[in-house]
C-alpha cells in the first residue's frame, strides 16, 4: 500500500515512518502544502495514495486545510467518497470540536497522539487497508 | 473526546436502567418505552462504533434487535422479567466496559455469552410469535465510515504544570530554579521549563523569574504531592502551584502563557505610557524568545470552513453554557483556602464566603438512590422475594463527599432490610400482610441536618432475640439488670456492635461478618450519626443523619 505522511515534527516523523512503514511504502512531507502536492502528483502520475496520514498543527497549512483540500481535488476530478483516499488525523488535539470539524471535513479515521498502535492497526483492518 | 463519549454514554445507560427499572413490575414495556429504549441503544452503539469498541457495539446492537423486532411486529408473548434482565446486563457490561475505559485501560471485556443470551431470548419470542407469518425487514448493521482511535492514555503518566515563587530576599533565583529543575530531572519522563537559559546568567532572565515565577512543564508518573516534596525543601521558595493538565495542553508549550496580557489595574496612564517607552530600548527587559506562530496552526480556533453547525451541536454547547464542570481538586483547593482565611478572619464577609463555596459542592442523592432501586429488584429476584421499592426526597443535595462514601453503607442497609427485614411471600400472607414488601428510601433536610432515612415494612427487629444473642455474646457484662431496663435504642444499637450477628444462616447478601459495625464506622467517618427504630411485626427505619454544611 502507498502511504503519505504529513508531519513537522522531527521526532513525532521519524516515529511514525518507522511504525507506518510496516504497512507499506511511506512519502514524507513537512506541511500541509506539500501534502498536497504530493497528494495530486501521485493522482497525475496514477499512482495514488491508499492512505494519507496528517498531523494538524503544521506549518504552511494545517492538517485541516489539507484534508479539505484533498478530499476537493476528489470531488473536481469526479472521484465519489466510497472510492476516495482514506485520511487518518494523527493528532495531540483531542477536543470533540476538532474531531467533530474533521469528520466533517471527510477523515476517515481520527487518532489521538500518542498513538495507540494496536488499535490504528486494528482501524486499519476495518478500513480494509491491511488484513 | 473520549470523555465526552463516556459522559454521554453513562447518561444514557442511566436513563435506559431507570426507565427499564420502572417498569419491571408492568406486564409488558409500552410503546413510548420501546422507543425511547431503542433510541438509546441505537445512540450508545452509534457512538461506541465510530469510537472502534467492537464488543460494546455489538452487545449494543443485538439489544438493540430485541427492540427493533418488539417496535416493528408488536408480539404478544414477550417474558418481561427476563427481558429486563437482559437489558440490565447490557447496561452492566457497557459500565464495566466504560469504567476500564475512564481508568485507561483498554475495553477488553468478552460480551459474547451476553449475545447469545439476547439470541436465545430473540429467537424464542420470534418462534412464539410465528404463526402469522408476518415477514420484517431485518435489523442490519451498518458499519460507521468514521473512526476515532482515542490516544494511548498509559494509566501512570501524569503531565503538570508547575508554577514556583521565591521570595523577594532570594539571591540567585535562577541558581534556586536550576535546583528545581534537577530535582525534577530523575523523575521526568519529559520536561520543559521558562525561562529556558536559566544558567546564563542574564540579568533579565532573573528578573523575570523574580516577577513571574519559574514555570516548569512535567511529564511524570509522580503524584503533585511527590512533585512538590521534591521541590519543595528550599527555603527560598515562597510558593509552589502543581496544577496536572493534560497532554494537549502540555504539548502546546508555554505559549497561552507568554501570551497573557497582563492589564495594569494599578499605575496611572501616564506611568504606563512613561513605562512602554523605555521598554522599546533593547535589551532593557527579557524578550522572551518564543517560536512564532505559524498562520493556520491554531486554525482549529475557527469554526472552520464555513460549516453550519448542527443543530446536535447547538444543544450540546447550550447546556454547556449553563454548566461548567470544574475538577474537584480545585474545589478541594479552593475549600482549603477559605478555611484557612476563615480561620483568621471570622467575619461576616469570610463565613458568607465559605458557606458560598461549599453551597458549590452540594450534589443531590438521585443517581445513589436509583443504584438502591437496582439493588432491591436484583436480590428479592434471587431470595424469591415480591418487594416494592419508594423514593422520597431523591433530589435532596448533600455534600458531594458524602454522596460518593454514602453508597456502600446504604447498600448494605438495602440489603439487610430486603434480605432479613422483609418476609417471604407466604410469611407476609400467613402474618396478615399484604405479599409484596416495600422498601422506602427517602431523604430531606431539617435545620441544619439532612437526613436518609431506609425503612421497610418487614418483621422488624425482636429485642428479646437481641437482648439474648447479646448476653450469650457477651456484649452485656450485667447479668442481673432485667431486660426492661435497657431501652429501645440501646438494644437496637447492639447490632452495631463488631462481631455481633442475628442471622441463623449466611445468605449471599448479608451476614458475613461484615456487618452494621462497619456500617456504623463508615457513616461516623462522614461526620454523620445513625439511628435504628423498629416495631416488631411492622418494621425497621434506618435514620443516618449528616450535618448539613
């Protein structure tokens, strides 16, 4: 599976690469901007991402606007929400309005930090990304 | 969030134990209940599926099948009392589930024999049912296309804030706070502190601690208390405030602090004036060097991309609005204080003050009372017995202290009266009475007391019995004062004693030993008194008395 990360913290990265990398091939970038290219580059050159994975505090952009801009580039380009990338927040914001404005704005799945690895990996098998 | 799942979420299973428990002597639930039973069990498992706890959901779900089949074929043959069992099942193992989950661990617990009790009972109604032949739409399972994964709380980990003062005579205070920190090195799992470069040496940096405190951000397992202890041995120091917080609120740095705007009440204008411009020359005072904030990092602060908030939404942020729940802690804290300035100042002012306070930490005994209510339907289910149960006076407030000590000695009031107070069905016949016993709790206030009162219309307590069990104990050394001479109230106090026992034969309910002595011990802790009154033949009152604050 392609996997797309978007984290500015050194740290937090390098954790999160080593632990999604068991689950298939991560890219990294360092903002919500560069997520999305990357995201619509991968579209162009179809091969697109199984999983985006994004932090919200960020420079540049936020995690926020990433995940609307994505699931944007879906809607313009005709790709309806079944079919659509699924999009963990992994985030140390854990309020029920920022998980609520991140359903809305069409994550997938919303993990608070620190990561619980047992039950990512278990949401991951509900999404049917892993078995 | 996953608190506000958990509150929601026992709110609900409260109200889904009440309504069911009003009910449990009707012969059938009615139609408003089924629905409003299906409406929260539809909502709990709505909820505990985007939450990814798999086991609540799906004992949630095949209740909530029960309900669905009773909403849409209306069958005739339904076992009530067995049905209300089940449904207190459920709501038992969704607060066990619950309850691990608020202590942070893990949801863990097995709901697969409860499931196939429900199946059974579903199964069973269906095939009684049969013969119309009616056909239902199934009651399917849709999984939710949202997650949320609540964060790794490792149940040790603590993060605080940790605000210290020295005293103006103080040399060195950053020397003082570098002491802080190292006392604090071996016991942090992660740190932060303000000012950073303590050890620099910079005028202004010691300034700034003088004005505003050395400020510490701890990641520990260590209660405050320890955290304290360790800082706390230098004499310098002129205060100390531990305040935990959490890992949100500890990630975001010290950014909300450096951040405050202070509003100088004191100085005049032209003072304020005269002030901000000296201040523009460098290096005058300590400009704290704090990483910028990045336009769209705090977007979370918007209400975001235009969105209509839901009109779920507006209600749950109206009732918000009229509440606040505040950490007991820093009531405690705030109790602490104004005892202490009542103590040295009695004035009118400082008593209205403290009484205002503690009008703050009154809960009222509903929520205690209707555990009761469970308790009395699940033994005089298992003992045979037919028992009523009353409440009066349920929403009578009372210390929250109180509230949360009271129940184990209630519980165990409940229990005696329903178990040794209250007749068998064909005792209360043969006695004259009518076959179902009633339990009756009821509470209120007096002048300056509140008072629980537990009575039961049961045999009573036989003083003759009392007297004699007490003198083969050895719990009366006079052996020729005639039984007359000992009033009620010494006699029915008695039971209180340690070690002394009535009961012929141990039931699983009472009677082992732990008995009103411990009861008696847990109401005295509370501050409060209690009180036996009994007619033989009639029944018993339990009086427990608290002084109302």
């Amino acid at each position: 599976m392609r996997i797309l990360l978007a984290e500015d913290d050194f740290v937090t990265r390098k954790f999160m690469m080593n632990f999604l990398a068991k689950y298939g091939d991560c890219d990294v970038t360092v903002d919500g901007m560069e997520a999305i290219d990357a995201f619509m580059m991968a579209l162009e050159e179809d091969e697109p991402y199984d999983l985006v994975v994004l932090d919200i505090m960020m420079p540049v952009m936020d995690g926020y606007q990433a995940l609307s801009g994505i699931r944007n580039i879906e809607k313009e380009r005709g790709i309806d929400k079944e079919h659509g990338v699924k999009i963990i927040m992994a985030t140390a914001l854990n309020d029920e309005k920022n998980v609520k404005m991140a359903f809305d704005l069409g994550c997938t799945v919303y993990s608070g930090k620190p990561i619980d690895q047992d039950r990512f990996e278990q949401g991951l098998k509900k999404l049917g990304l892993i078995k | 969030m996953l608190d506000m799942y958990l509150f929601e979420n026992s709110q609900l299973l409260e109200q889904l134990q009440d309504r069911v428990l009003k009910l449990k002597d009707a012969e059938s639930f009615d139609d408003d209940s089924i629905n409003e039973i299906f409406r929260a069990i539809h909502t709990i498992k709505g909820s505990s599926g985007v939450m990814m706890f798999d086991e609540i959901t799906a004992v949630a779900h095949k209740l909530e099948d029960v309900f669905y089949y009773l909403r849409e074929s209306k069958p005739t043959n339904v076992p009530h009392l067995e049905l209300v069992e089940l449904v207190l099942g459920v709501t038992d193992f969704i607060s066990g589930e619950m309850d691990k989950l608020s202590e942070g661990a893990a949801a863990d617990g097995d709901a697969h024999e409860l499931i196939g009790k429900i199946d059974d009972y579903l199964r069973k109604i269906k095939e009684s049912e049969n013969e119309a032949g009616k056909v239902i739409a199934d009651n399917v399972y849709e999984e939710p296309t949202q997650f949320y994964i609540a964060p790794l709380a490792s149940s040790f980990t603590h993060y605080y804030k940790v605000y210290i003062t020295y005293k103006d005579s103080t040399e060195h205070v950053n020397i003082r706070a570098f002491k802080a920190v190292r006392a604090l090195k071996d016991v942090a799992e992660d740190m932060l502190y303000y000012p950073e470069d303590i050890l620099s040496g910079k005028e202004a940096v010691t300034e700034d601690i003088r004005e505003n405190g050395f400020k510490i951000l701890i990641q520990t397992d260590k209660a405050e208390d320890e955290l304290k202890k360790l800082i706390g041995t230098d004499t310098d120091i002129q205060n100390i405030d531990v305040y935990e917080c959490n890992y949100a609120e500890f990630n975001l740095g010290f950014v909300s602090d450096t951040s405050q705007i202070l509003i100088d009440l004191d100085s005049s204008v032209e003072e304020i004036i005269e002030r901000s411009g000296k201040q523009e020359t460098p290096g005058a005072k300590y400009v704290p060097e704090v990483e910028n904030i990045v336009p769209g990092d705090f977007v979370v602060k918007e209400k975001g991309h235009g969105k209509v908030t839901l009109a779920r939404d507006r209600k749950s942020e109206a009732r918000r609005s009229s509440y606040i729940s505040v950490e007991v802690s820093k009531l405690d804290r705030l109790m602490e204080l104004i005892d202490k300035l009542v103590a040295k100042d009695e004035s009118e002012e400082a008593l209205e003050l403290q009484r205002a306070v503690k009008a703050m930490r009154v809960v009222p005994l509903t929520s205690t009372f209707q555990k009761m209510n469970r308790i009395v339907f699940d033994i005089s289910r298992k003992l045979g017995k037919d028992v009523g149960f009353e409440m009066i006076g349920d929403t009578t407030e009372i210390d929250k202290n109180i509230v949360e000590h009271i129940s184990d000695p209630l519980m165990h009031i409940v229990r005696n009266a329903v178990d040794h107070g209250i007749e068998t069905p064909a005792e209360r016949k043969m006695a004259g009475k009518t076959e179902r016993g009633k339990i009756t709790l009821s509470a209120g206030a007096d002048s300056g007391e509140v008072w629980i009162k537990v009575s039961d219309n049961g045999r009573g307590l036989d003083r003759n019995v009392i007297l004699a069990r007490a003198r083969e104990q050895g719990f009366i050394d006079d052996p020729v004062k005639p039984d007359d001479a000992y009033n009620d109230k010494e006699v029915f106090g008695l039971i209180t004693r340690p070690g002394f026992s009535t009961s012929e034969n141990v039931t699983e309910y009472s009677g082992r030993g732990v008995g009103m002595d411990v009861v008696m011990q847990n109401i005295g802790d509370l501050g409060g008194t209690l009180e036996i009154e009994s007619t033989k033949g009639f029944g018993t009152v339990f009086t427990m008395k608290f002084k109302k604050l």
